[in-house]
C-alpha cells in the first residue's frame, strides 16, 4: 500500500514581520505623533505664559516694596517673599504654604518648584532677585527676554 502526503498539512515555516506590517506600525505611530504633538507644545507654551505672568506682578510688586520704604530693607529672601506675600503681592496661580499673615510664609510656582524674591545690596539696597526653581529655563527665559526685548 502506497500512501502519499500532501503538502497542505506540513506547518509552514514562519518568516517573521514583512514590510508591509512594518510600515503599518510605522504609519500609525506618524498619526498618533502627529496628533498629539501640537497639543502636548501648546499645553506647555500655556504653563509657560502662565509663570511669565506670574514673574511679571512678582516683579511689578516687589518694586511697590521699595517704593513703600525707600529700599529693600530685608536681612533674606525668606523675609522678603513673606512680606511680599503678606501684602498680596502675588497672583493666585502660585502656590503660598505657611501662614500668609506672617512674613514667612513661601511661594511655590505651577511647576512645584520654590520661588524666592531676595534683596540684592548694590549700595543702598536698592536691587532684587527673583529666583524660579524648576521652570523650563531656556523656553521661560527666551518667552519673558523676547516680550521685554531683551537681549
């Protein structure tokens, strides 16, 4: 008796991803980029324009101070951001931890990151600093230099 097999019921070998299910990942993969991309940068140009408006009353404030004594007579930032937040000197976008009525209090941007207004003495006391901490540095200070024409 002679049996013969067919080629139909031999397993056929598996040669792995072609072109064609590579360039179907590939394609979706473009898509999703593509949609996500405009609205990941403009989440992030909103935080942005949000902190450089936040830096700007800081600053505009922080000049009302001197206006009020004369000079930045402050021993810290510590003090001096607690004072500033004790007149209200901040917006409401920015975190303050501690009680506001004492001068003592902090101030806390919408990146979680510390922001500390300290006097700088050049002379009379008559200059300050406004320090940021975990803000994107190069789009934060491009946005805040290029709106004030800055070089």
């Amino acid at each position: 008796m002679l049996v013969q097999t067919s080629d139909r019921h031999q397993p056929k070998t598996d040669h792995g991803w072609g072109i064609l299910e590579y360039g179907s990942i590939a394609l979706v993969t473009i898509v999703v980029l593509a949609i996500v991309e405009p609205w990941y940068v403009d989440c992030g140009k909103k935080s942005v324009a949000v902190e450089t408006s936040n830096l700007q009353s800081i600053v505009t404030n922080a000049q009302q101070l001197k206006q009020v004594q004369g000079e930045y007579n402050f021993t810290s930032g510590t003090t001096m951001t607690g004072r500033l937040i004790q007149i209200g000197g901040t917006t409401k976008e920015m975190t303050v931890q501690g009680t506001t009525s004492s001068s003592t209090a902090m101030l806390w941007n919408s990146y979680g990151g510390q922001v500390v207004i300290a006097p700088v003495a050049v002379g009379f006391n008559n200059g300050f600093s406004v320090t940021s901490h975990k803000a994107p540095p190069g789009r934060l200070y491009r946005d805040y230099h290029q709106q004030y024409g800055i070089q």
